[in-house]
C-alpha cells in the first residue's frame, strides 16, 4: 500500500579509500573529473541511447519527504521513488521497452522443468562505499527478504506452490534459485528485489533491528547501495541530496561510466500548485506526477520547458463496500448496510449508475481512462478485451435495485428516496484521502450519480494513515474509494489484491479462508497462472480472473490516470513512462545539454 494509494542505499566513500582504489579501477575522487572507461576487471553493463555529457545537478520536487530509504519497509511512492535512484536489482524491467533486461545479473538460464533459475552476476562489482558485490550478498538478500520477522512489503511473491524460494550459492559469481512450482512470470521476478550490502547489515538483522535502519537522516557512511547514485545529504523538512556513484556499474554506449549527473536533489514541497511554481521558476527542473489541471497550465505556458503525456498510466481507482464479517460486534445499523452492500444486484447497480466518462472528462480533463476492470490501456497486454465497457444506465440499475428488494418512496419536497425491504432509507458513507483532490472530486461525482438513484452517500475525507487503518484494521467503514498502481505489467505484482489472504484484498483482506465460492475461484486461477509456463496459458487464466471482479464487482473500477510530466528543455534523454518511476526510471542517462548548467545551484 502506497501514498494515497494502496500499490537501495549510498555511503560517502572517503578520499583515503578512493585514492587506494584509483589505480585498481580507475574511479574518480570527488571533484575530479567523471571516470571513462572501467577496468578490466569490471563487467559494466553498455546502455543504448543518446550520449550524454557528464556534470550538473538535476532538481526535481517531491509532494512529501521519504518515510524510509529502507526498500525492505518502504511501502509509499515517494519513499519508492527516492530509493530507486539508489539501488538496483538482477533483473530488471526497462520502463521504456517493458521487457526484462540484465541487470547486477549479466545472464539467467531456466532449467526445463521451469524450477531452477541460474544467474550469473558481473565481475568486479561494487556498492557505493566501494566494497565488493559477490553471491554471499544475494543470499543474504534474499534471506532477510524471506524472513517473516522482518515483514518485507514483497514477501508473497517469493512464496511460490505454498513454500519459498530456495536460493543456494555455486560460487562467487553464481546463485541457483529453487521453485517449488513452475513460476509463470519468469525471470520478471528479480526486478525490485534490491540486493543489500551484508558488511553493512547483518549484525543489525542478527540483532533485529534492521527494520530500524536507513531512514532520511541516516549518516551516510553508514549506507551503501548499487543504484546510480548515494546519499550525501539530509535536511528535514527541506531536501535530500542524491550524488553520483563512481562505482556504478553501467556505461554509455561509447563505454563512459554512468550516470552523467554529479548531483540528483529533492525539494520537500508540500502541495502541487507550489511544485508547479517551483517548476516554472526554473528552481526545479523536471516535474512528475501532475494533476490534469496543472499540466493544462504548464502546457499553455511552456517555453523553456516540454510537457510530456505518456498516456494512461498501471493506476486504477476504485469503489468498494465493506464486505468483512462484522457479525460478531455490529450493530442492527451496521449489519443492516453489511445486507445491502453483500447483494452482487446492489453493487452491480452503483456500477450502472456511475458516469465513468464525466469523471475522466470532469477529474482528468480528459486526461485518463474510463476502466470497467482493473487492468488500464496502458498494460493492453494483460487487458481482457471481451469485458462489457456498458455506458452509464439509471434504467439498468433500476431494474437491478428492483430484482433486489429495493424500492422508492416520495418524500414531502417532491424527492425519490431509495429503500430497502424493511423500507430502511440506502444511506452510506463514502471514505477517502483528504489529500487526493482528484479521489474527492470522483467521490463528489458518485455522490451526485447516487441521488439520481434515490441512495444518500456522504463523502468523509481523511488522512491517508487513519482510512487505511479504517479499512484494514478496525474494519469501521460503509464504502471507500482508492486507488492502487500496479508495479509491474505482469498480473503476479497484484497478487496481493486479488488473493483472498492478501493484505490489500481490500473489500476483504486477509481471509484465513475464501469467504464467497468466487473469491475461491479466484484464488484458484491466479495460483494456477502463476505455475503456468508461456503467456497465451496465463493469459486465459488471468482474463477469467477479470471477468469474474466485473461480475461480481467487489472493486468498482472507475478510471485511470495519464501519466503526466514535464522537464525543462536542457535535458536531454527524458522519456517518461507508464511504470514507476515514471520520469525517473533511466535517471543514470539524464543530462544538460550544456554539460553543467545547475552545477553551482
């Protein structure tokens, strides 16, 4: 779960150590100029692309500042987005092509049974703080991340036919992972596991205090990570201040050592029309995450910048009612609305009843997607294209309401109000987040399309933390509407959604058991795609899935966000894309064209 949505490490290396490592590999002290070429005994990773010229600082704003730079715990976007500049994984999904590529692992193989997975990592690597990356790091990696104690926010997806992942060393440079079943997603799998440095952190995981470790304001000779750049600056309630890694571990087509910026800084800004200020200033020169109604704005006013619209976005916003079993402790109210809310006639009519166009037309100035299931157009892939895009119809949710039991009397003024058999008024609350205009302005829409219906919703907006806690904790809700942005094309990063126990099963979560035969069924498919080798087999398995959320709309799914972003015209290599993070993802290939225009800033 994620900020507003329910959805790594640098060290300063001292100058002692880089002139003791100058002569080995060739790296620069800070201040000197960027290093060429790598040493011989380095494997570095050639990117294509346009080439760059090295120096400057990018500045970009941030909406809030990290909760951690710690990728076992960060569960929100902006804390993701930071960390993702500073560490890497073995296998990664380029944001721009959306196929896997080699990452800290220079080659997989697969064995034929689908259940051995042998990677091979690159020669001479090392973390920011210049010590080596070799296997005993993976492992260790992977054994924090498997351990139940430390409560990774990714844990289920190494947790394959019921059991987890075996991963066993065969030497120095190579690891072999164990499935227990067939795993359909294949080597998409090691994108996001970010490997951690042991020398750092297994006395503090022995200790269990690793959950404790890498916040904002952590030293940063006490961090160490794999990702283009590191730590070097923490001012609360100001910025965080990125610099370059001279060991990353990529280079430039012509075989110069990545990244090209020296500095990469986030501004803590707290709302977005202060980042747009920033942002036409010229204080800040990228910007991500635009609200449609900003990037109308920027996009009539720009001139030394470019405004980018990648199209709709892996984000999908959704309607829920409170399906939990709250029959223990609630009261004739409650229970009365728990009544409604169970009926599949009643959900499909609040779906009928919704003008998902007015919302992308009046939220996203239409800048989005109307969704009738969870998958956007910007994963057409995964898309299930025979699920029934059915326009607005008060009609069809009438009848609906009808065939349920509902009716409606007049009121004194003249209004129709909607009642159930007991001739109890269909009166609801509407949660939200206090700080997602958008998400308000929608639930402010469904408000008005349910009074069309005789149904009284009140919309609640609040803080983000005391919602979720509403929804996955104390259970104390009629309806919620949220949003969740998938991490990845591949169906198996939403495994959690849609698996009865997940956590962010939301209409339900954590089921010790299937609560209604098609949640079951549901479990069922996405257990047997995620075993199912080859993408046709799965892909079937998965479009069932989809029909089966639109027949019975546990989610009522709403519409999808563009992907909007902008960057001042110096920068050379911006290409937004759908996937987190979007304007960020190639960061290591971002430059000025003058070379170092916000050097001295």
């Amino acid at each position: 779960m994620r900020k507003d949505r329910l959805s790594p490490w640098r060290c300063r290396i001292t100058l002692s150590l880089l002139l003791a490592c100058a002569s080995l590999l060739t790296l620069p002290v800070r201040g000197f100029a960027h290093p060429q070429q790598a040493s011989a005994q380095e494997e570095l990773l050639a990117v294509p692309g346009e080439t760059g010229r090295p120096g400057g600082r990018l500045v970009i704003s941030l909406r809030a500042e990290p909760k951690t730079l710690n990728p076992l715990t960060a569960a929100d976007a902006i804390s993701r987005e930071v960390i993702g500049a500073m560490q890497a994984d073995l296998v990664h999904i380029n944001r721009g092509t959306q196929l896997t590529e080699p990452a800290l692992a220079k080659s997989w193989k697969i064995s034929p049974d689908g259940l051995q997975y042998t990677l091979t990592l690159r020669q001479g690597l090392r973390f920011s703080d210049g010590h080596r990356l070799d296997a005993d790091d993976v492992l260790f990696t992977f054994r924090v991340y498997l351990d139940e104690s430390v409560h990774a926010t990714q844990r289920d997806l190494l947790i394959v036919g019921g059991k987890p992942i075996v991963v066993r060393k065969v030497d120095g440079q190579t690891l072999v992972f164990q499935f227990a079943k067939p795993y359909g997603v294949e080597e998409r799998l090691f994108d996001g596991w970010d490997i951690l440095p042991r020398h750092l952190l297994e006395k503090p995981y022995q200790e269990g205090k690793l959950g404790q470790l890498w916040t904002p304001s952590t030293p940063p000779n006490e961090w160490a990570g794999l990702g283009p750049f590191r730590l070097k600056e923490y001012v609360a309630g100001q910025k965080l201040v990125l610099e370059r890694n001279p060991y990353y571990w990529k280079s430039d087509a012509k075989g110069n050592r990545l990244p090209y910026l020296d500095e990469l800084v986030f501004l803590f800004v707290p709302s977005a029309d202060a980042q747009v200020l920033r942002f036409q200033s010229g204080e800040t020169d990228l910007i991500t995450r635009v609200g449609a109604e900003n990037f109308s704005v920027l996009a009539r006013q720009q001139t030394a910048y470019t405004m980018a619209d990648a199209g709709p976005g892996l984000e999908y916003n959704f309607l829920f009612f409170n399906l939990n079993d709250l029959s223990e402790k609630s009261s004739a109210d409650v229970m009365r609305k728990q009544k409604w809310f169970r009926d599949v006639k009643f959900r499909q009519a609040v779906s009928a009843a919704i003008d998902r166009e007015a919302i992308v037309r009046l939220v996203y100035l239409g800048r989005g997607a109307a969704l009738w299931g969870p998958v956007t157009p910007g994963n057409g892939r995964w898309a299930d294209a025979s699920i029934a895009r059915l326009p607005r119809s008060l009609d069809r949710a009438r009848t609906l309401l009808k065939d349920a039991g509902f009716s409606w009397s007049m009121a004194s003024n003249g209004e129709s109000t909607l009642v159930d058999s007991d001739h109890k008024p269909v009166e609801f609350s509407i949660l939200t987040s206090a700080s997602n205009a958008d998400r308000t302005k929608m639930a402010t829409l469904i408000q008005d399309d349910l009074k069309q219906l005789g149904m009284r919703a009140q919309v609640v907006p609040l803080e983000f933390r005391s919602l979720v806690e509403r929804v996955t904790q104390t259970k104390e809700y009629d309806a919620c509407l949220l949003g969740l942005a998938s991490l990845d094309f591949d169906p198996n990063s939403d495994l959690n959604v849609w698996l009865s126990s997940g956590g962010t099963h939301l209409w339900n979560p954590s089921q010790p058991h299937p609560a209604t035969a098609w949640e079951a069924e549901i479990d069922r498919l996405m257990e047997q795609q995620l075993a199912t080798p080859g993408y046709s087999q799965r892909k079937k398995l998965y479009d069932r899935v989809q029909e089966i959320l639109a027949e019975n709309q546990p989610m009522i799914f709403l519409a999808s966000p563009d992907i909007l972003a902008g960057a001042k015209n110096s920068i050379a290599n911006f290409h937004p894309a759908v996937l987190e993070p979007y304007a960020l993802w190639n960061v290591e290939q971002l430059y000025f064209r003058n070379g170092t225009e916000n050097t001295r800033r």
